[in-house]
C-alpha cells in the first residue's frame, strides 16, 4: 500500500533537473535567486509526506512523477509528447491539465480552467496541485506588495475548495499555509 519505486522517482528527478536546469525564483531577500529544482524538490516532499501519512491507497508513482514532472509543459521547451514517451498516458495527461493555458486572457480564467481539467484526472493529480500551492505558501519573494500577497493568498483558497477532498492531510496542510499567510499581509 502507498508504496512507491526510488527508479521511477530518479528517473522523473533526472528529467527534471534537466529540464529546469538553467530555472530561478526570487528568494525572500533581494538579490537572492534559488534554483528551481528546489521547488520541484519540495513539491514532491510534500507528495511523500502526504502518501505515508495517508490512510487512503494512493498510486504513490504516479503522484510522485507529477509532482517531480508538474512545470515541465508550463515552464521548459519540454512538450506533452516528451512526456508521454518517457513516462507514459497517465503522468503526461495529469501534467498537461497541471499546465495552465496561456492563451486565456485572465490569470483567474487560466486557474479555473486548469483546475476543471485537475478534477477530471485521478486524485493523485489533484494532490499535486495542492502540494504545489503548499510549497509556494512557503514565503512571498521579496518583491511582492501585499495586494499581490492576498491575491495569492485568495487564489490557493480556491484551490483548496476545488481540490481538498483528494487528500486530508494534504487538505489540512493548504489550510493551515493558507492561515499561515496571513503573517506576511500584516
């Protein structure tokens, strides 16, 4: 039950780190920038909290290859096609309706939309998602105004009434991040 194979993680992990090799984020102090296989990193971390603290079975692989794999049709010259013959159907659909589409107008539209296509994928999906908007939870860059702090604050609230019922724990951690957040609009 829950388990999940250290070949397919590494394997996943390779891809990513290749594919996001030349990737940073703003950091909470100017001038700071953190490679973003940090993020794909802490994204699946929050997989595998969430699966071993999980009483329900969860298809552990495949949670944890579209965390590792979530940006990659989004935010690298990898396509859809790249991802299904390396890692097959089922991952390359979840990490496709992971991908925002960009030729939506409104950023509210895109996140409505990608989270329709979420909910039409397996619960593991989902969970990704979560775990995703737990990690960028963590702390705003530095940059961020506070209008910007609450829009984001705002939209994880959406996601978390889109997508809590996947996973309890997982449910529980965006709630609590979300509250958290509070500490950095004040």
């Amino acid at each position: 039950m829950n388990t999940w194979s250290p070949d397919i993680y590494a394997k996943a992990w390779e891809f990513a780190t290749i594919a996001h090799q030349k990737q940073t984020y703003g950091g909470r102090t100017e001038g700071l920038k953190i490679n973003y296989i940090n993020h794909i990193g802490s994204v699946a971390m929050e997989i595998i909290s969430a699966i071993h603290k999980s009483s329900n079975v969860i298809d552990a692989n495949l949670a944890i290859q579209c965390a590792l794999l979530h940006d990659i049709i989004e935010d690298t010259e990898f396509s859809y096609n790249d991802v299904l013959s390396k890692f097959g159907k089922e991952v390359a659909d979840g990490i496709l309706a992971l991908t925002k589409d960009e030729s939506m107008v409104s950023k509210s539209d895109m996140m409505i939309d990608s989270l329709k296509r979420i909910k039409e994928q397996p619960c593991e999906v989902w969970m990704v998602k979560m775990a995703d908007r737990i990690c960028n939870l963590y702390h705003p860059p530095y940059y961020w105004d506070k209008e910007k702090i609450m829009t984001y604050q705002k939209e994880a609230m959406v996601i978390h009434d889109y997508l809590k019922d996947a996973n309890i724990v997982l449910e529980k951690r965006l709630w609590d991040k979300i509250q958290d957040y509070n500490l950095f609009i004040a």
